[in-house]
C-alpha cells in the first residue's frame, strides 16, 4: 500500500509515520495487518466524538439516503440552518450572530478575512509568529509557523504584520508606530487561543484581554481561530471561553464534523454586512456534513466537554509527573486534552528528540504528532477515558525510559 500511494499521491504530503488505516472504532485505529493503536492524536483533532461514533454513523446514514448535495448557497434545507442554529446559540457572550458554512478551516479564514476586511474598508491584518491559520493563499499569508509551509509561495496576501505570540497591547501599539501604521487602518486581529501547529503554545493570562482591548479601542476585529482549540476540546465549547474575551469572528472546522469536512465563520449580526453573492460556497454546509456536524454538538454539549476537562486535568497531572523523572521533558503544558510534550536536550530545544518521541510512541502502538519545534501534542477524541490514559502514559514512560537510557 505505502509503494502504491507514493506512486500516485503529491510529495508534499507529509506521511508522518508508516501506518496503513483499515479501520477505527471509538479509541482504536487498526491498520492492514491487524496491529491496533491507541489514538492520541484524533486525525489532528478531529475525530472528536471517537471514530465511527454510532449517533454520528446513524445520522451520516439517515442523510445520506434522503439527500446527499443541494448548494447551501442558492437553495434551503433543514440541515444548514438547523447548524447555524446551534452554533449561534453556542457563541459567547449572547447577542446576536450569523452563521456562514464552509467546507474547512482555511476556507473559514479566508472568509473571514474578506468579511473583516469588507465590513471595516481597512487592508492591514496582524497575526502572530508560530499562527496557522491554513494552507490557502490569504490563510497561508496568516500562517508563520514552518518555514517549509511558505517558502516558494511569495507573493503572500499585502498588508499582513506578524508580531510575537502574547505581544502585549503596548507592543502592538509600539511596532504599528516604527512601522508608520495608523492602527485604524487595520482591519482584523487573526488569533488561536492557543496556538496550535505552533506546538500547543498557552498564552499569557492577559494576552486576549488585552488584545480585546486594543481592538475595541480601534474598531479592529477580533478574528478568533478556534478550529484546532475549540469543540470542547479544552472543556469549554471555545478555547477563547477559558479567558472570558468575546470575539467578533469565530472560525471553526476540524472537530465540528467527527471526521466529515465542514467548517464555519460566526461573526456578530451587525458585522455580516456583505450583500447577497459577495461569499459562497458550493459544499460548504453539505447536507450530510450538517449532519454529522449537528450529532457531533449534541454529543459534546451531552458529556465530552466535560469528560475533556476532566480527564484533560488527568492527562496534564500525569505528564507533570513525568517531566519530573524525565530531564529531557523541557516543558508539559496545555488545557484540556489539547496537551504537549516539549523535549530539550543540554538546555536546547531538540526536534529530533521529538521526532524520535514520535516515531517509537508509534511502534509501541500510541499515536501522537509533532507540532511546533520541538514538540509533541496528546489531543485524543473526547471519549478517552481515565483507563485509556493510563495505558498511554505507560507506553509513554517506556519511551521515555529507553530515551532517557540511549
């Protein structure tokens, strides 16, 4: 199979490791010759509810054999807005929001961007270094988080200012003065609760309320990325929830589906001004998507976003734990189950301990994946349980053991 995919696929798909998928069940992954893994890494957080979930296989299914597409864009259906329903009602704060339905999280971004930039008739957008925020040409303007990901790309979107992750507004205020930019010519603040790509970067306390404030200051839009963090992940529906700061735009995928692709932009009523025909999409909010897409809400607000915040304080106990045996864990940190692991050797950040990290969790049978520089992120669906953990952890100390030994 491996042969057969590198003869046809791009080589710029990454293939982390060497596994082969047949099936999955729930925590389980299995691949072509029988070998069952424990799943960490949830398809980079995405299979939310588990694999396979049976409510959200039931309602793929119940879809599926009444209506597959209709263009969300030019007709109506119960489904598109039955989601947009729901997650209006899910946006914090109250107030009123609108709802517009993608296919995935950089088709999100860069309808956000248009909305921002639409609604304030201003060009210039911060973002922050190690952000990403997609792969798509505005999104990927966004995006500084691996050098691989832009170079050769040039020309990126104009008009785009990276500062350091957790500036502060003073900061802000500074670098728009040497730069000459006035700060009511910026149209959006694009920002990740917590950074994922990035390598699960927490920010400072501060750090989204003063961004909050500066926005509100200026008339500059706060765009918060949710489409790693937020699906109950960190045990709020919206990572941003966990610092009390109300965006006016939130983009959200991966996780919304359980694995089916959808994504979305809820912004405030009074910032969706752009008319009809200036934004769409043509499967953007696809039918059977919008099922999954509900079924997967359902679930979380029903018992995962709990189950994440408490078994997310568990996972995070039982790595602090370890990175006191283990000299070459430089740092544990994260909310919820969106945790990592970051590994140091002789005081500098190694990639290739993380690597290494990676690949034996892999053979042992736990998956998980790099992100950042030197890191390792533990984002399971949102079923693990306190048992699941445990047999992860154990695998995770023989690695490190035998790490620790070489």
């Amino acid at each position: 199979m491996i042969k057969d995919d590198l003869d046809v696929t791009s080589p710029s798909l990454i293939k982390e490791y060497p596994l082969t998928v047949k099936r999955a069940e729930g925590m389980m992954i299995e691949d072509e010759d029988g070998n069952r893994f424990l799943d960490f890494m949830a398809g980079i957080a995405v299979a939310t509810t588990g694999h396979c979930h049976p409510k959200i296989v039931k309602a793929i299914q119940i879809q599926a054999e009444n209506l597959l597409h209709i263009c969300g864009t030019d007709f109506y259906y119960a489904g598109y807005s039955d989601l947009c329903k729901k997650l209006q009602e899910l946006a914090p704060g109250g107030g009123s929001w609108k709802v517009f339905l993608s296919n995935s999280g950089t088709e999100s971004n860069e309808g956000a961007i248009k909305l921002a930039r639409f609604h304030t008739k201003r060009k210039y957008i911060i973002a922050f270094d190690g952000a990403f925020h997609g792969r798509t040409y505005g999104a990927l303007s966004l995006t500084y988080s691996k050098s691989v990901q832009r170079k050769g790309f040039e020309p990126f979107l104009p008009g785009v200012h990276h500062l350091p992750f957790g500036s502060s507004k003073k900061m802000i205020q500074n670098y728009l003065k040497k730069k000459g930019i006035n700060p009511e010519a910026i149209a959006a603040i694009f920002v990740e609760p917590i950074q994922g790509e990035g390598g699960y970067i927490v920010p400072p306390s501060d750090f989204l309320k003063q961004i909050r404030s500066f926005c509100d200051e200026f008339g500059i839009m706060m765009v918060d990325d949710e489409i790693q963090s937020g699906n109950g992940r960190t045990g709020k529906y919206f990572a941003i929830e966990n610092w009390d700061v109300v965006p006016d735009i939130i983009t959200l995928a991966k996780g919304l589906g359980s694995g089916m692709p959808i994504g979305s932009i809820i912004a405030k009523e009074d910032l969706m001004t752009w008319p009809p025909g200036s934004h769409g999409s043509t499967f953007g909010g696809n039918p059977v998507s919008c099922a999954a897409a509900i079924a997967t809400i359902d679930l979380i607000k029903d018992g995962l976003m709990k189950n994440a915040e408490i078994t997310g304080e568990y996972l995070h106990y039982r790595l602090h734990k370890l990175q006191k045996r283990y000299r070459i864990i430089s740092d544990v940190r994260g909310i919820g189950l969106m945790q990592a692991i970051e590994f140091s050797e002789d005081n500098k950040l190694s990639p290739n301990l993380a690597h290494l990290f990676e690949q034996s969790c892999f053979k042992k049978g736990l998956l998980v994946l790099g992100c950042g520089k030197s890191a390792v992120r533990l984002a399971p669906p949102l079923i693990v349980e306190q048992t699941d953990i445990d047999i992860a952890l154990e695998i995770i100390d023989q690695v490190l053991g035998k790490m620790n030994l070489d």
